[in-house]
C-alpha cells in the first residue's frame, strides 16, 4: 500500500537551481565518466563485431552514450556561463 503525504507540495522544479552542490557537481561528474566510458567500450565492441547488425546497434549505443555526454557537457557550460564572479558585481 503506497502513502501519500496530503501536506506536500508538488516538488517538480520549473527550472534547476542557480547553484549545483558539491553532491550534484560529484554526481554529474559521475555521470559523466560513465556515458564516456560506455560510449568509447561501445565503439570498441563495434569495432570487434563480424555481424553487421550487431555492428550497428553497437554504433548506435555508443552515438547515444556520446550524445548523453554531449547535452551534459552543454548544460554545465550554460550553467557556467550564467555564474557570475562575486568581486564583478560591484
């Protein structure tokens, strides 16, 4: 039987908190490494298949781990760009 507390509010952001703590910046880093990792071992197993069909899923999964890299990579550099150094502010 599943609860559900009446006196929470919905908790979905509308958008991402201006500031990532220190636990989302090691998570994303995580996140990170492992599409890399899981894109450059798919790739290689592509590169080690004689099936054609089997080649190209491999392809397809490593493009998708690399593009999953890709929009992180994208969103930290727009989160980064939006920051603006304290001693600028004046």
């Amino acid at each position: 039987m599943q609860q559900q507390n009446m006196n929470m509010p919905n908790m979905n952001m509308q958008q991402p908190p201006g500031v990532i703590s220190t636990k989302d910046s090691l998570y994303l880093t995580d996140m990170m490494s492992w599409n890399l990792l899981s894109a450059k071992k798919a790739h290689f197993f592509a590169q080690q298949c004689q099936d054609p069909e089997l080649k190209a899923e491999a392809e397809k999964c490593g493009h998708m781990h690399q593009r999953h890299y890709q929009q992180l990579l994208q969103h930290l550099g727009q989160h980064a760009n939006q920051q603006q150094p304290l001693n600028n502010m004046q």
